[in-house]
C-alpha cells in the first residue's frame, strides 16, 4: 500500500494502444535502419564511404529512437521534439568531431576508409551512454513536475525506475536470445538447420534485439509497481551494505598513518581503486536515502553508517587527488589521467557536498538531495567538454607532453612517442609530422628518427625498430656486478628469428631496447652463465649458457619473483647464494617439470617502474 504522496511523485505514463504501437515500431524501424548502416560500413558503400557522415548516423538511431520510446506517454509533442532534436545534435556535434579527432586509421582496417574511421570510437558510445541516461531522468522528471527543476523525490524515482527498465530490457533480449538459440539446437537434432542459419543473420538479428528491446522498455513502462517493488528490494538489499562497506573504508584510512602512502603509490593504480571505492559509497549512501522522505523508516546502524559514509567521502577523495597529482607531476598527463581528473572534480563535488550534509544537524542528510542534482549537471558539462575541444584529453595531454620535453623535463630517448601515434589521437599525429622534419634544436636527429619509426606503425605492439647488431646490444646492454663485461662472441651472435625467439629478451633482435645482464656462475661448475632481462618490467629472466664450440644458447627461463626491484638491486650488488631445489625435478616423457613455491609462499616486494 503507497501513500498518496509517494504516487504522486512517480512519473505516469499517458499509455494507450497508439502509444503502444508508435513504440514497437519505432524499434523495428531502428532496427532495419541499424542493419543498413552495418550493410553499408561491412560493403564499403554510402554512408560508410563518409565518416563524418557514418559516424554521427550511427549515434542518432542507436540512442535517439531509444529514447523517443521511453519519452513516449511521458512528454507532450512540444517538449518530446525539443529533446529529440537536442538528442540528435549532441550526437552530430559528438560524432563529428570524434571522426576529426581519431585522424588516421589503417585503411585496412574495417572500420575505416581512405584512411579515416568511419564508426564512433567505444570511449564515445560509453560515455554518452551515461550522459544520455543522466539527461533523459532529468527531462522526464522535469516534464512530471512541470517545472524546470523537479522536486527531488521525482528526480529519484525516474532515475531508479528508468535504470530498472534499462537492465530488464537488456535481460529480456538476452533471454530471448537464449531461448532462440535452444530452439536452434532442438531443431539441430532432427537436421533441420534453418533456425540456426537464421540466427547467423544480420538482418535478423538486429531488428529482432531493437523490436525486443522497445517491447520490453513498454512492458516495464506501463507496469510501473513491478518497478517499484523491484527498486525497493534492490534498495534495501544495498543499503545494508553500507555499514560493512563503511567500516572497511574507515579501517583503511585509520592504517594509512602507520602504513604510509608509499605502498599505495607502489600499486600504480591507487586512483582508480580509490575512486571506485569512493562510487560505492556514493551509491550506496544513495540506497539509504533513498528519495529523502525515508529518514525516521531507516534503521540506526544504518543512518550512522551513512552519516560516517559522508565523513569518509573527502579523505578519499583526498587522497586520490594528491596521487593523480603525483603521477602527474613525474610522467604529465597523460589521457587516462585527464580522464580521471575529469572523475575527481565530480567525486570533490559529491564528498564535499556529502559533508555538508553529514555535518547538519536536526535532519538526516537532507542536504544530499540538492548536491545529487548539482553534481548531475555538473557530470552532463563535464561529459561535453571532454568529447568536444575544450577539455579533450588528448588535446590536454599531447600539450602536456611536447611541453616536458620542449623544457628538458624528459630526454628525447626516453620519450614516447609512440603515445603520439596511437593515443594523442589527430593532435599527437599532427606533433609526429612536425617532430619528422625537424632539422634542428637539441637531439633533432633523435626526435625526427623516433618520431618517423612511430608514425610507420600500424599498432602500438608492431616491432617497427632496426635490427640489433653487436654495437647496439653492446650500448644497450647494461652488464652487473659493475666492472663486467659481456664476451664478444655473445654480442655478435645472430639471435635469427628461431621458432622460441619471441622469448629472448628484446635488446638482442631490436636496437632501441635495452636489458640489465648479471654475469654469474649459476650451477657451480666454473663456468659463467649470463642472465638477461628487459629493463621494462616485462618479459623473462633469460639464462643463457655457453657451448663447447664457443657459441651461447638460451637454456633456460626464470620464474618467481625476476620482476621485483629488491631483486634486481640484489642480483646487481652480487647479493645471491644457490640453493637446493625444494623438490626434485620429474623428467616425463622427454619433457622436465619443475615445481614453483607456491605464490603465497614467496616474499613481497614492489614491482619495477617499466612505463609512465
């Protein structure tokens, strides 16, 4: 039983038989258009000959007809249009310039022609996805209210009841998917194929997932107390999740004073984890408040839990700044990490506000409500500025990085130019083309040799580099205990391209890698053996023996911790013994199997830097 207030604040929908018919067949029609921009862009032909074309194409009928179902009943023609055209700009403006943008692709490649893409890049169909979602709640609520700035609990039940009917939808086609494939495979039985070849079909399979889904976005629409019993029980089920979740945040600030910051630095990835536990209290503070008309219903643990929830936001938050800041400060930007800057102003903008609220007395959070909405806009402008010029991340970063090494922050041998090439996007390429003539200014030759072998790769893992040779592996070979030196017929030999080569370290075949080698008698026989690995923290720990004709051969890998930078430092300070194995090797049918101590069993210790 719902009170009246409560039903007022969900937003009806005006469903009648033509509402119901213009939403079915708007999910055919997408579908059948869908299905002839695939035939095109898999043909080669227009539309997909033009990306900028293509791309913005793609956008509109991809996110538009969903919406214009779902508006469908919830809008008067007036404001429905409004949204549709608005919808259908941002998708022009956004594809165009993601085109622009991406510059150069393989024109090999299927997704672009005569050297430009054709199809909006994932980053941009993801991000918009969100930003989509976020502005069609805040239309719909708007429209239920009738004003331009709805009440808070119509903001919360459109948001909630519209990402139900997103995931129920996504279920029920895949169910349905499920179930055709089962009928595939019944009919298979009695040799009958022809569900199965249909099923193989593109124009199948697109309009029946774009009709399924419009027909469960209506079946979901006008059965709105299944909704919202399904939201009530999702709602509670998490909010409970928030004293445990609380408590684990509260345990990991109070051990950082004893701790230090520096084992989190050594992760290299502390932002991310610190803004995705920061997201969980933020949705799951939500759970609690629910629409904010909930307060006095809520349990005690569970509104203390909350109000500490809100405490903790900051430090965080915080603390996730002070690392990007550092990343930033040794390596610049970079865009990844203009993208999670872009994360922490909405994540400073929910921990500050949260606070805010947390700190108010009398009420319970109450406050939330309004910062919720705040922090929505400000999500909607920062989604426009980093898919358009004013804040795109590879504009920012690429500018970032010719400044380090314009200003000798970073040598032109240490620079990567490879992050131009393939994700400074047309900006990066565009400072490749003009690094490729430089003739003159410190390391010219330098800068215009690395940026030419850059701009000829198809991919960032193509092996582009001159061959090595004995001068190169000699240079680029760094040989411990200090003073050593490595035998020239090792430097000269030729390492050929040999079925295993891919596991020999790469400054042996390659000119522009370098290794560490430790010069060592490995098995006690008086003889040296040589151990060789990429200074980047990839690839083995190579040992490799000497013949009786003189020659070296790789006779074996090393496993275990070979990565750790106490061990590095260890093996080059002369600081190892030999040991007996733990178990025996078994030799099987030509082939020895060696047992590895169990991971738990070896000690710790911190990976080495290999990129920035």
């Amino acid at each position: 039983m719902h009170t009246a207030d409560e039903e007022l604040s969900i937003p009806k929908a005006i469903v009648t038989s033509r509402v119901a018919r213009l939403r079915l067949l708007m999910g055919l029609l997408q579908g059948v258009i869908l299905y002839a921009l695939y035939l095109s862009l898999k043909e080669k032909a227009w539309p997909a000959t033009n990306g900028y074309l293509f791309s913005p194409l793609t956008m509109i009928f991809v996110f538009v007809p969903i919406l214009f179902i779902s508006a469908l009943g919830h809008l008067n023609a007036r404001r429905m249009w409004i949204w549709m055209i608005v919808a259908a700009v941002i998708c022009v403006v956004m594809g165009v310039y993601d085109i622009w943008r991406i510059g150069y692709v393989d024109s090999n490649d299927l997704f672009g022609v005569n050297g430009v893409r054709r199809t909006p890049s994932t980053l941009v169909l993801l991000f918009v996805t969100g930003g989509f979602y976020i502005a069609h709640a805040l239309v719909l609520a708007a429209a239920a209210d009738d004003k331009r700035i709805a009440r808070y609990p119509t903001y919360f039940e459109t948001a909630w009841k519209l990402i139900i009917q997103i995931k129920f939808s996504i279920l029920f086609v895949a169910v349905l998917w499920l179930i055709l494939w089962l009928g595939a495979t019944l009919f298979m039985l009695v040799k009958v194929n022809f569900l199965r070849k249909l099923m193989e079909q593109s124009w199948f399979v697109i309009p029946v997932i774009t009709f399924a889904f419009s027909t469960a976005l209506h079946i979901t629409d006008v059965r709105p107390g299944i909704v919202r019993g399904i939201r009530s029980l999702l709602l509670v089920l998490m909010s409970w999740l928030l004293p445990i979740t609380a408590l684990i945040v509260g345990g990991f600030l109070l051990t950082l004073p004893f701790t230090g910051l520096e084992p989190l630095w050594a992760t290299r990835h502390a932002t991310s984890v610190l803004l995705g536990a920061s997201a969980t209290l933020v949705i799951l503070i939500n759970a609690a408040f629910q629409g904010g008309e909930v307060g006095k219903e809520v349990a005690r643990v569970l509104r203390i839990s909350a109000r500490l929830a809100c405490v903790l936001l900051l430090p965080m938050t915080l603390i996730a700044i002070y690392s990007l800041t550092l990343r930033v400060q040794q390596y610049g930007w970079s865009h990844d990490r203009v993208i999670a800057a872009a994360c922490l102003l909405v994540a400073t903008c929910y921990a500050s506000g949260y606070l805010w609220a947390a700190l108010e007395r009398g009420v319970w959070l109450a406050r939330i409500a309004a910062v919720n909405v705040l922090t929505s806009f400000l999500i909607l402008a920062t989604l426009l500025a980093l898919f358009t010029p004013v804040a795109d991340p590879a504009r920012i970063s690429v500018a970032n990085q010719l400044a380090r090494l314009q200003s000798g922050q970073v040598s032109a041998d240490k620079f990567d130019f490879e992050y131009l090439r393939f994700q400074g996007a047309r900006y990066g390429d565009k400072a490749l083309k003009a690094f490729k003539e430089k003739a003159e200014g410190p390391d010219a030759a330098v800068i215009s040799k690395r940026a030419t072998a850059a701009l000829e790769k198809k991919n960032r893992w193509s092996r582009q580099n001159p061959d090595a040779n004995s001068q190169s592996r000699g240079a680029n070979i760094t040989v411990w205990p200090e003073g050593q030196t490595l035998p020239e017929a090792f430097l000269k030999q030729d390492w050929g391209d040999g079925g295993r080569s891919y596991l020999l370290p790469d400054c042996l075949k390659l000119q522009d890698s370098k290794c560490n080698a430790y010069i060592l008698d490995l098995n006690g026989d008086g003889k040296t053996e040589i151990l060789l690995k990429n200074v980047q923290d990839y690839g083995q720990l190579v040992v490799f023996a000497q013949q009786t004709d003189g020659s070296w051969k790789p006779a074996g890998t090393m496993t275990g911790n070979a990565g750790c930078k106490e061990v590095a430092e260890a093996l080059a300070a002369g600081r190892f013994r030999s040991t007996t194995p733990l178990f025996q090797d078994l030799e099987v049918a030509g082939q020895r199997l060696h047992v590895q101590p169990w991971p738990s069993d070896q000690l710790k210790c911190n990976a080495l830097s290999g990129t920035n």
